[in-house]
C-alpha cells in the first residue's frame, strides 16, 4: 500500500508542475485522487474530511483572486506602483525598497499568488519605462517574485497555506494575527536586508521620474477607486469578525467578491462573466483532489515518521522544535511544493501528540517553513509557477540554475531570521 501511495502522489506531483500539454493542474489532483480511491489508498470517508478542511481556505482564495482581478483593471495597484516610484524622487535604491513595501502590502491582503500574478507586469511595465538595462531590471524582477512568498505570513489571508493550516487547528483570524504580524516584520526586514545586500550593485543609484504617468491617469474610474478604499475597510473589518463571529472567513471574502463584481459592471470597469471565467476555479479541484493524495500518504504510515521527528525536536525546547520544524517544511517544500507541505505536516503535528505553547509554535513554524522555503526552488509554490509564467509571456527568462543559486542563498538566513523572531515574540506573549 504504501508503494502505491508513494506513486500516486510522485506521479501526481509531477503532472501539477509540468503540466502537459497544458493540462490544469486540477485534472492532475483529481486524476491522482481518483486513482487513490480506485487502488484503495484511501476512502471516501477520506475525501469528506478533507474536502471539510479546505473549503474554506481555497475559496477564500479565489474570492480574493476576484477581488484583486477587479483592482488591477479599475487601475488601483498600478497606481499605487506609479505613486511610490514618483516618491522615490529619482533614487534608484529608494525606488527598490518601496516596491518590496508594495509587494509586502499587496502579499499580506491579495495573498501572494494575486501578487505574483498582479504586481509583477506592473513592476516590469515601470522599470521598463525608466529605462532601466537588463541587468538593472533583474533586482526588481526577482524582488516582486521574492517577497510575494517571503511576506505572506501576517494574516489568515495571505497565503492559501496560512488559510489551510488555520482552519486545520482552528486558529481564528485575530489569534492568528497576534502571532504572525512580528514574525513578518522580521521577514520583510531580512528580505529587504538580503536582497539589498544581494544586488547592491545592479540596483541604479538614479532614474528620470519624468518618464512616468502621473498616478491619476491609472486611474480607470474615479468613482469605483474611491469606493473601493471603503470596501476594503469593510472587507478588514469583516476580517477580524470571522473570530469573534465564528463564520467562515470565504463569507466574508465572498460578500465582498460579488460587491466588487457588481460596482465593477455598474461602472462599466469589468465584464463580470470575462472576470469569473478567468477566476481560478482550477484550484478548488486541486486543493481537494492533492490533499486526498496527501491523505494516502498519511494512511500509509509516512507521516509518522515526521511525527517522530517533530516530537523528538519539541523534547529539546522550543527554540529547537520551532527551527527543525520550520526547515523541514521549508526543505519538503521545495522538493515538492508548499500545497501538499503543509498538509502533510499538519497531520504530523497533530500525530506527534504535542500540546501548548510548543504545538502553537510548530504550527506557526510550519507555515513559515511553506511560505519561505518554497523560493529556493522554481517549483516550491504556485506564486512562483505564476511568476515565471508571467515573466515568460513577456519574454524574460529566469533560468532554473540561476533562480535556485539566487534562491538558497536570500531563503536560508531570511528563515532563520524569522523563525527566531517567531520564537522571541512568543516568549514576550506567553
């Protein structure tokens, strides 16, 4: 049995990042889920329990797609995009770290696949303009892709991983911010630290801001972008009441999806059916079926050695547990992607029996160890599939070799760095 279920997630694996022929990345997991119930790697009861546990998360997910869909062409991150660069004053390396606050902002409440998939053709649309060569182009390039992932972790929101692993252990959006907010600090500075250090001398010291659009021209629908400032607040606001309310955090994101929707074709901004079509419905048959695949893996035995290895890591201390914990789910994560990661340390954790303090952090440990350990490879998450694909459709190639070598070297200390700041800030709260 657990030759079989090895296969089928290997297998599977492999079809979601290759995807032949174009094939959806949802077929793929479906297929692989089907073969699984098929060979009896798993049951039905199985595809119930997960179906429960990732509902929520990944529509959710492509509530915010929508929402952010609508933003990009009302013109509202553009504008943000042209507001910072006119900011900067000319200063090239000003310039650079306003457009990773960008990044940081759009990740934490787009998510980070809308950031990859938004805010890096407008980042590319701009240092074009400026006029920036190739090799001074290449520090923004990979600074959008990076710290989309690097800086997905302060709210619920921010990551279908932080959503999957929320819902799993039934963390709340408030509880789960407390915790996670100055961890992401420690993330974003490491990031910026890192990147900076990285590239110090490809980033230009100057620019002509006068090639630049004023920010008002992005602008699609004056109207719409004010509006959209006040459902934004209602949105965070609906945020917060998913804790204290005890409703699913989809309703909310969901209500105002079909808000946007509906001031979008009130305005003329959108086609409503063009915005749905293109929204990714692909990721509800993915996380389903993948996780289903996942759940042959666990039926199998294979996560009772991680088990293992997390509750002999926790009787160290939690500094121990919280570092091993969020290495390892980095390391998994980049062999394999973060989407079946964090599940599968999910049902480790809860399979080491660990309680308290110390399961908090291995929770919170394991989803850093997703949201940063996939930048050390191409294939460690699907922002970064999404960034590459929109790099390619503009002729810019991001070769492999290249992305892991810049990779390894920014993702590592950036993680300890941050599973530190998680440690420290957890003694301070108790």
């Amino acid at each position: 049995m657990i030759y079989f279920a090895v296969s089928i997630f290997v297998l599977t694996l492999v079809l979601v990042i290759w995807q032949p022929r174009g094939l959806s990345i949802g077929w793929s997991a479906l297929g692989g889920a089907t073969i699984a119930l098929l060979l009896r790697v798993v049951t039905l009861r199985d595809v119930v329990e997960v179906t429960q546990i990732v509902w929520d998360a990944t529509l959710t997910f492509v509530s915010l797609i929508i929402i952010s869909t609508i933003l990009d062409k009302l013109g509202f991150f553009e504008w943000a995009a042209l507001k910072m660069a006119h900011a900067a004053k000319g200063n090239g390396r000003r310039v650079f770290l306003y457009v990773t606050v960008l990044g940081a902002l759009v990740a934490a409440f787009f998510a980070n696949d809308g950031a990859a998939l938004i805010l890096t053709p407008i980042v590319l649309e701009k240092v074009r303009l400026l006029k920036f060569n190739a090799r001074n182009m290449l520090p923004f390039i990979m600074a959008s892709g990076f710290i989309a992932d690097t800086t997905s972790l302060p709210l619920v929101v921010s990551n279908l991983v932080n959503i999957v692993s929320a819902d799993y252990f039934h963390v709340g959006f408030l509880a789960y911010a407390i915790h996670m907010v100055v961890p992401d600090v420690f993330s974003f500075v490491a990031s910026v630290g890192m990147l900076i250090l990285f590239f110090w001398r490809t980033i230009p010291r100057d620019y002509n801001p006068g090639n630049l659009n004023p920010p008002s021209e992005a602008i699609v629908h004056q109207g719409l972008f004010k509006a959209s400032w006040v459902i934004l607040a209602i949105l965070l606001v609906g945020y917060i009441s998913t804790q204290l309310l005890h409703i699913p955090v989809s309703l909310v994101a969901g209500i105002i999806a079909i808000v946007f929707l509906w001031a979008g074709t009130r305005t003329q901004v959108i086609s409503p059916w063009r915005v749905l079509r293109e929204a990714p419905w692909a990721i509800v048959f993915f996380s389903i079926g993948m996780y289903v695949v996942v759940y042959g893996l666990r039926d199998a035995g294979l996560t009772h050695v991680l088990s293992r290895v997390i509750k002999d890591s926790s009787n160290s201390g939690m500094y121990t547990a919280t570092l091993v914990m969020g290495y390892l789910a980095a390391l998994l994560s980049s062999i394999m992607n973060n989407m079946p990661t964090v599940m599968i340390d999910a049902l480790a954790i809860h399979g080491s029996q660990t309680v308290g303090t110390i399961q908090q952090a291995l929770v919170y440990a394991n989803v850093i160890g997703c949201d940063l350990g996939p930048k050390i490879t191409p294939i460690g998450s699907l922002a970064t599939l999404l960034w590459l694909h929109v790099l390619g459709k503009r002729g810019l190639t991001v070769k492999w070799g290249q992305y892991f070598r810049t990779g390894i070297v920014l993702t590592v200390p950036v993680l300890f760095v941050t599973l530190s700041g998680l440690y420290l800030w957890m003694q301070f709260i108790g």
